[in-house]
C-alpha cells in the first residue's frame, strides 16, 4: 500500500514507490511474509533485469518512431516525440500529439501545458522522472491541425508497444483524441476524471492541460481530478478495481441529482466541452 505523509498540507500528499517490485516488497513485509536475504538478491537481481528489458524495448521503439514513415506527418517533422520517463512507471500519460516546442525538442509537453503538467503531478507528489508521458501520435500535425485517424492507426503500434514494455497500472488520457482511443463516441466533459477499465487496463479520462489554459473554469476541474489519481493507484495496488465511490465521483456523474440539475448541469458541461474543444483543436499543439 502507498505511504500517506499527512504533512502540514490540507490534503495528504503520498509517497510513491520508486517502482512496482518495491511496492511488492513493501506488501510482503507488511504482511508479516518478509524474505530471506537469497530471496531478496534474486528478487533484486529479477527486478533489475525487467527494468533493462523494459529501457531496452522502449528505445527500440524510440528507434522503430524515429524512422518511421507509416504516414504524411512524417513529411514535416523536425524532430520525432516518441515519449519519456520512467520505464518501470505505475502511471501512464497519454497526450495528443507534439506542437511547435515538441517537434523542436523530441520531448512530450515542454510548452505552457507541459508546465502546468509539471505542477499537477508535483501537487500528487510526482515529477516527470516517476511517470510515462507519450502521445497518441509521435509527430508534429501541419499547422497545429487535430491528428487524423489514420494518423492515429499509424502510431497505435508504437503507442500500443509502449504500454506493453513498460506495463502501467493505470493510464491517464488526456484530452479528447487520446480518450477515444479507449471509449469511442464518449465525451470528456461526461467521463472526466472516472477510472473504468478497458481490455484490461485501468483507464483515467481527463481534460488536456491545454484546456486549463484557454478555459479557466476548467482549472479546478483538472486539479480535482489529479487529486483523486493516488487513490484510484492505491486500489489497483491492493489488488482491486478503483470503482470510483460517492465522494470520489464527479458532481457530474453523481446518481440521483434532481433532473432539472442534471439537464442544466449536462447543458453547461456540452458547451464547455464545446468551448474546449475549439480551443484544443486551434491552439494546443502550440503549447
């Protein structure tokens, strides 16, 4: 189970395991089951050698990404973005596609919603170095326009090689096109911030960081969701499924509202998913 260091902060802020086998370790010896010190070498030794083969695999892809020329982006890019971060992550973060400072650097969210980024996983107690950050396409759209779903089919490989290598316990998408990726026809404003599980995996939809940044009022809205991250991870740690309770549920989501609350509240998510969604589509890549 994660520790909770309560602090002097409001809300208790956790300390994460640097990677799975030390959760492991943690469990066993919380449970009394502790480990000779043979046990504990090979255990050590077995880690070490996932982590190899997981840095190993995930530059073999950064290989396969940087060569690729499966479709038009290709054509246009300076740099390719296949991803960074901890191979050995408990959480993985699925963005968009790179914009003007990615395609410049061959780094995910280094613009104005990297930076945000880096706020929200330092307000849960992470940095970039304990998480996976990639993008559902690896170059740079022309103009900053939405990724196409061939595109998107292009990079699926090696998006879908990533998650495979580095085996996350949850992944966060974020932002509309990395949400379809799991729950086609669904809308962000609807499912924000609500694990459900998906072909296996414990997916967590959120808004872009970019939307924080055109609409305020979606500021809060990411943080709260942010907030409720080390939670759902401890369910999945102990084993079970973060089915997400009352309090943890989103107001919007919430049974039993009145249904004249629920039709204006569903009317102001749809235009400020709307609104969101302009603003994704013209500006976010720029970031």
């Amino acid at each position: 189970m994660v520790d909770i260091d309560v602090g002097t902060d409001a809300a208790p802020r956790y300390r994460w395991p640097e990677n799975s086998r030390s959760v492991e370790d943690a469990a066993s010896v919380a449970s009394g089951g502790g480990c000779s010190h043979t046990t504990e070498s090979v255990m050590s030794m077995d880690a070490s050698d996932t982590l190899t083969e997981k840095r190993s695999g995930l530059g073999q892809i950064a290989k396969r990404v940087a060569g690729c020329t499966d479709c038009g982006l290709s054509r246009g890019r300076t740099r390719t973005v296949p991803g960074e971060g901890n191979p050995d992550a408990q959480i993985m973060f699925i963005g968009e596609g790179p914009g003007f400072y990615e395609d410049q650097q061959g780094r995910p969210f280094v613009g104005a919603s990297g930076k945000f980024l880096d706020e929200l996983l330092a307000g849960i107690g992470l940095d970039r170095k304990k998480v996976f950050i990639a993008n559902v396409v690896k170059c740079r759209p022309p103009s900053n326009r939405d990724p196409q779903p061939d595109e998107i089919a292009a990079c699926g490989k090696h998006l879908d090689g990533q998650i495979g290598a580095i085996q996350p316990k949850v992944i966060v998408t974020l932002g509309r096109y990395s949400m379809q990726r799991y729950f086609p026809g669904e809308s962000i404003s609807r499912i924000h911030g609500t694990p459900r599980r998906k072909d296996g995996l414990i997916v967590v939809p959120m808004y872009h960081p970019a939307a924080a940044l055109h609409q305020g009022s979606l500021r809060r809205v990411i943080e709260a969701d942010f907030a409720r991250l080390p939670g759902f991870l401890e369910k999945v740690l102990a084993g079970g499924t973060p089915e997400a309770t009352e309090s943890e549920v989103p107001p919007h989501m919430r049974k039993g509202a009145p249904t004249v609350a629920a039709k204006q509240g569903q009317a102001a998510a749809t235009a400020a998913s709307a609104e969101q969604q302009e603003a994704e589509s013209q500006q976010m890549r720029l970031l």
